[in-house]
C-alpha cells in the first residue's frame, strides 16, 4: 500500500551539527563532560545522536576551506 503524502514530521526541527577533525573521545570518552559538557547532558537525556565517520585520505577539506576564506578578501 502505497502512498504519495509525506507522513507527520515526528519532531518540530532538527540541528544537525557537524565538527571537521574532531575526536570523538572528546564527545563521547570518560572526559567529555570536561571537554563538551553540553553536548554530553543533551546526549545523555536522549535529545540527541552520535555519528561517527571515518573518513580515509585524500580527503578535500582544505581546499575547501581555502576557497571560503579567499573569496572573503
């Protein structure tokens, strides 16, 4: 049974917040209430997800970088 209407949204918005290099024992080790408190009570009341990705070489985030710094000058 198929059907083209969306189903209901479950949640009102979403925040998607994605750091470039950064460890994930920082977030999610025995220290992240240290390093990243917040992160750890929204984690920790369920309001929020890990992902983890593993990204292998080469990889194209500097030239990007480069390229949104250079355009601002």
């Amino acid at each position: 049974n198929f059907s083209s209407r969306a189903p209901a949204p479950i949640f009102g918005r979403v925040v998607l917040l994605l750091i470039d290099a950064l460890r994930a024992d920082f977030v999610l080790g025995s220290n992240a209430r240290k390093f990243m408190p917040y992160t750890t009570d929204v984690m920790e009341r369920g309001s929020a997800h890990s992902f983890i990705s593993k990204a292998r070489a080469p990889t194209v985030t500097m030239p990007r970088i480069k390229v949104r710094t250079q355009s601002l000058f």
